[in-house]
C-alpha cells in the first residue's frame, strides 16, 4: 500500500523562502546637500542687503566723527595751565581714537556677518512706517532754538524747544506745555550758572535773569 505526500507537512527552510530584497540608496539629508551658488544666493536677500549697507553707514559715520574729533583736538593750542597740568588735547584724541577703534570692530564684525537682533518688545511693530511729520517737527524746533538762542537768549529758545518738542510728539496741553517748558528752561539756565559755572547766553533777558 502506497502512502501519500502529507500535504501539511514541515514548510520549507525559512532561508529558501525568504527573498533577499536589495537595499535602496538613501537620499543625502538636507544639511548634508552641499550649498550651491544659487542657495548663497537665495541667502542674500535684499533686506539682508540693505541692513548691511546701514550698518557699513554707521560705521563710516562713525569713523568719520572719529576723524573730525581728532582734526580738531590737534588744531588746538598748547595752553597748559596749573589750574589744567594735561591741556585740552589728550581728551578729545582718546575720544577720537575710540571711535575709529569701535568703527573699525563694527564693520569687521559686519564683514563676518554680525546682524543686530530685531526688536522683540510688544508693543512694537516693526511694520510702521517712519513718521516724517513727527521727525522734522522735531528737526524744525531744534532748528529754531538754534538759530533763536544767541538773539533771544536760553530762556525765550528753550522754551519754544521745549514746547515745540511736546507738540510734535502729540501732546496738544499747549498752556500747560508752555509753563513746564518755562520752568524747565528757567532750571537749566539757573542749573549751568550756579552749578556747573557755564552762563548760557540770556539774549533780550540780559540784566533781567
């Protein structure tokens, strides 16, 4: 008598049946994918453009200060005074030479890619645009105190400095704004006279103040 096949019989080695799958490349991660010209380019955005040429300009400006500090301290005379043993010289020079060392490190720090971190505060919002009005009232009261102060005295010309810098900054307490900037004004005056011993000029007040 023939037996048959057991048809459930033991299943067949699991290396036989088992297919070896070959292992597909894997895709080079994102910080590993080499930065080409195009993505320093994508980098350089305009706005990252002109921040830079701003702040070469503070660094220009700033050297330039330096520069006229300097001039200036060595167009000065030799006077030296018991009363002043170092002279008017040394003063204005280390000043001077600050500003070209500070303007110096800024602009190498700039050229490495210094960036001034942007303003975080609440109320602020980035997105509002420059306020001209505000800015050459303001421009226009310095402007006027300095053309005013030796006519007109410290007293008249800080006062309408005073007066006219609360007005351009929005507050339209115009009586009360006048008798603080007064006040301030008659201070200062009073303040470099008997404190610090400088007289600011009193212009149409001479005799009077």
């Amino acid at each position: 008598m023939t037996t048959r096949p057991d048809r459930g019989g033991d299943p067949p080695p699991r290396s036989a049946a088992v297919r070896s799958v070959p292992e597909q490349p894997t895709a080079p991660a994102a910080e590993d994918t080499p930065a080409g010209p195009d993505h320093a380019g994508a980098a350089a955005t305009p706005a990252a453009r002109r921040g830079d040429r701003a702040q070469y300009g503070v660094c220009a400006f700033l050297a330039v200060v330096g520069g006229l500090v300097i001039a200036d301290a060595l167009r000065t005379g030799h006077a030296i005074s018991t009363a002043d043993p170092i002279g008017p010289k040394p003063v204005p020079l280390l000043l001077g030479a600050l500003l070209l060392v500070v303007a110096a490190i800024y602009a190498v720090d700039v050229a490495r890619g210094g960036r001034g971190e942007p303003e975080a505060g609440e109320d602020v919002d980035l997105t509002t645009p420059v306020d001209w009005r505000t800015v050459l009232l303001l421009i226009g009261a310095f402007l006027v105190n300095a053309v005013l102060i030796d006519r007109l005295g410290w007293v008249i010309s800080g006062t309408l400095l005073f007066w006219g810098s609360a007005f351009a900054l929005g507050n339209r307490h115009h009586v009360r704004n006048l008798l603080i900037a007064v006040a301030l004004s008659l201070v200062t005056f009073y303040t470099f006279a008997i404190g610090l011993g400088v007289s600011l000029p009193a212009g149409v007040l001479q005799g009077i103040l």
